[in-house]
C-alpha cells in the first residue's frame, strides 16, 4: 500500500461520480465507467480517485503521529480524495457550521417513477451530509399534477421531508420565477435543481464551502453526463467537466442545469429584470447573467468582470443522469427541430437586449479561467 505521514492506508475503487476526468489503472484503483467517460483503463495517462481509509499499523509509528492523526480526522468530513499521477490531494473538508446556512433545494420534477426514486434519494443525502451545520428546506414544483401514491410509498415521506410545493407548467426557471417569494431572501442560497441531478455522491458541505469562500452570487459542481451515445455524452459548455486540478474556476458562463444562487441574484433576475425570462425557453439567459450580476450588484472594478459572480466548484462533483424527460423538448430522446428552432430565437433576443453582457460561444471558448488550485502534496 501507499505510505504517507509514516502510516499505512488503503484504498478501494469509488462510485463513477468520483471519476473526474479521465481515468487510469491504479495498483488498487480500477476505471469503472471507462465508457462514460471515453478512456482506456490503463492507459497511463488518465485519473482515479480513491477513498482513503487510514489505519495506524506501522508498529514504528510514534504516539504523536497517531494523536495528530486522529485529531486531523475529528475535523475531516470522509470524503473521497484524488490522486494524480503519484500526487495525492489532502484538504479539511470544513462544513458550515453555523446556524445562519440555509439552503431551499428546489426541483422541478415530473411522476416518472426514476424521477421520483432520484428526487427522493438527494433529499435524503442532502439532509443527512448537512444534518446539524445548514438548515435544509425542500420546494417541489410539479409541472404536471402530482401523484400523491407515486411519492408516499412508504407512509407520509412527502409531508415530512418537503416544505414547499406547487404544481406550475414550464420550464424549472419559469415554474421558479411563477413561484418565487421575496422570502426567500432569508436563506444563504438557492439550488434550482432538473429533476434528473444526481448529488448522492457529491459533498455538499465542500460544495458549499468553496461557493461561499469564492464569493460569487451563483455557483455549480462540475459534472460529468450520462447518455447512451457519445454525442448524449457531451456537456452543453464543455468547461462544467470537472478539472482535476482545481477547486473551483471562475467562468462567465454557467448553465441553467443545477445553479446555486444568491437570493440577491434571484430577486435581480425574477423581479428587476423583465427580459430576463422568456415564454418559450429560457436560451441565452445562462449565457448573460452572470455579467449582468456582477455588474447590478458589485461593487467598483468587480462590476466589469462577469466572472467574479460565477464559479464551478471542481472540489464537489456530481452527475447529471440525462434522462431527456421534457415531452415538449425531446422525442425518442432527441431535441425537437422546433424547440431548437425557438430556443435558438430566444438566445439572439437575449443577446440583443443584454450585448455589453452576452458571451458568445467563440468568446466563451477563447476565455482563461481561473483556477483557484488544489494544494498537492507529493506521496511520501
């Protein structure tokens, strides 16, 4: 086994979320969504990330050591830690803990029975890894009319586990804006989130701990897609896949997906931006706000960099499960020629109404992020 700080530890192979990037043949480490993710197990070149278990077995390991040890590990969520070519990644995941985090989780979801089963496995982990460091609230909005039988299979899980729900039609940002209340300027953030997210293996306390030490008004894991063709694969702004060597990037652009957002930044959208919010789509609306925002709600030279509001925490990765459910966007799991066609007229309109703040997608290509960067250690 690796040997690090005069200790012994172990690691086994971890859930594909944790697979960032591409993927490599580690001693005890091995590639499982090789397909997923386009790489050959093996091939030297590539990325396994690998939870550590740390046992103190090294009969020559001091007494110190072990306290130091053990005290570190009072203070470390268990998480999974990275490792790139003989560099392992060691940070604190610190979570929030004070009273004043609160976090409304608002999906948008249909009865599909996956969506239910999904939906209702993130609230669980989102209430157990913040349980006791941020107040959690649930907000269901239903675009079709809910089925009570389909989420209380097992007793009364929706009344105890949602606080808000609603049935409006449309997409998750307009249902969102139809039933956006001024009080939710009481919580720290808001994550809109498509009913096909999967964060059951994402660290939401690391998650939120980046989005609130990098400062901007909206924040997104990285992600990786499922799909059953490589093109179903492929990311909308292939700048969201997770970087292996950084925390989180500030970017000027972040998609409509699963953002978290500043109240403030809601209320600027919703309610002092009339154009913000289309009836047909939402296109082009993911490609401004974030130098909107900044430029509303900033202060001095930070209201002309876009990308001071926006970040993509790399640190806390989760997958999007690409299930293609929208009836009036997808048939047979491709995009309808007339939905394009629209989306496409929105996304211009956007770009006339707001220029000084669209980024294109060549701009957007041609843009240097910046990477806060992880601190590597090498393996002893």
């Amino acid at each position: 086994s690796p040997r690090t700080a005069g200790h012994h530890a172990s690691y086994h192979s971890i859930p594909p979320i944790m697979l960032i990037g591409r993927c490599f043949l580690a001693a005890s480490a091995v590639c499982t969504w090789s397909a997923l993710l386009g790489c050959e197990v093996g091939d030297g070149s590539s990325l396994a990330l690998v939870r550590k278990e740390t046992k103190v077995s090294d009969a020559s390991a001091g007494d110190h050591e072990a306290k130091t040890l053990d005290a570190l590990e009072r203070h470390t969520t268990n998480y999974y830690l990275p490792s790139w070519h003989g560099t392992r990644i060691a940070r604190t995941a610190e979570t929030p803990s004070n009273a004043r985090c609160s976090l409304l989780a608002y999906w948008a979801v249909s009865e599909k029975r996956k969506v239910v089963d999904l939906v209702r496995k993130n609230i669980d982990h989102l209430q157990q890894s913040l349980a006791g460091h941020c107040r959690v609230e649930v907000f269901l909005n239903h675009y079709r009319p809910r089925v009570p039988s389909s989420w209380d299979r097992e007793g009364k899980w929706y009344t105890q586990n949602v606080r808000f729900s609603a049935e409006a039609p449309g997409n998750k940002i307009q249902a969102m804006k139809t039933n956006y209340r001024t009080s939710w300027a009481n919580y720290s953030w808001v994550w809109a989130l498509d009913e096909d997210a999967d964060i059951t293996m994402t660290d939401v306390p690391m998650f939120l701990r980046y989005a609130d030490e990098s400062g901007a008004l909206l924040a997104m894991p990285a992600f990786i897609q499922e799909g059953n063709t490589p093109e179903e694969r492929l990311l909308s702004f292939p700048h969201q896949h997770p970087d292996p060597t950084c925390l989180y990037r500030y970017v000027q652009v972040v998609e409509l997906i699963f953002p978290l957002i500043r109240p403030n930044m809601l209320d600027l959208v919703f309610m002092k931006c009339p154009n913000c919010i289309r009836k047909a789509t939402t296109w082009g609306l993911d490609q401004m706000w974030c130098g909107y925002a900044a430029h509303e709600l900033f202060e001095g030279p930070a209201k002309l960099d876009g990308a001071r509001a926006c970040v993509i925490v790399d640190a806390a990765p989760m997958v999007h499960k690409n299930f293609r459910t929208l009836t009036h966007k997808y048939n047979r799991r491709e995009v309808t020629t007339s939905f394009i066609k629209t989306g496409e007229e929105d996304k211009k309109a956007m770009q006339t109404a707001f220029p000084e703040f669209f980024v294109s997608n060549q701009t957007l290509q041609m843009e240097v992020q910046r990477c806060v960067k992880r601190s590597a250690l090498p393996l002893g």
